[in-house]
C-alpha cells in the first residue's frame, strides 16, 4: 500500500483496532487481515472490528481463503487477488 502513494496507519475504534486505516488524496480504506476465515468465532471477530465505524469508506477482510465471507457490504479478498488487484 505504501508503495501505491497510501499513508498507512493502525485503526483504533471505540472497540479495539483495524488492522490498518490506508489513505490517499482524502480516501479511506480500511483493511482487516486474518490468515483464516473458517471458523465462525473467527469472523465474527474480524468483521466485527469494523462495528463502531458509520462512514461509508471501503472495508475489507484480507485471508488465506478463496472463499467469498464478504457480508454487509464488507468485503473480503483472498490475498492473492488483493495482491494482483491493480484497482488498489
């Protein structure tokens, strides 16, 4: 991300943290990591990091699956495809 022009930082909400808060010209995006989304405790915990934030900047959950958990109009990415994702 910092290599494609984004300042980067660590997103501290009223619940905890986003794992990082990019942003570039006055946009936001917010981005979970997690290796796996498998378990349900799990994503109900990467998901929910993102609770407390109202605004309508993209939100994502990067993993290790090819699955598609994207809910609620959080999405979520396998990191390979964020990797090659030219529109980042």
């Amino acid at each position: 991300m910092i290599c494609l022009g984004y300042d980067v930082y660590v997103g501290k909400t009223i619940k905890g943290e986003v794992d990082f808060l990019a942003s570039k010209n006055g946009e936001i995006k917010y981005i979970q990591v997690c290796y796996d989304l498998s378990h349900e405790e799990t994503r109900k915990r990467e998901f929910g990091a993102y609770d407390t934030i109202k605004d309508q900047y993209p939100k994502y959950v990067i993993s290790m699956n090819s699955e598609d958990y994207s809910i609620n109009g959080i999405k979520h990415l396998n990191i390979f495809d964020f990797l090659m994702n030219d529109e980042f």
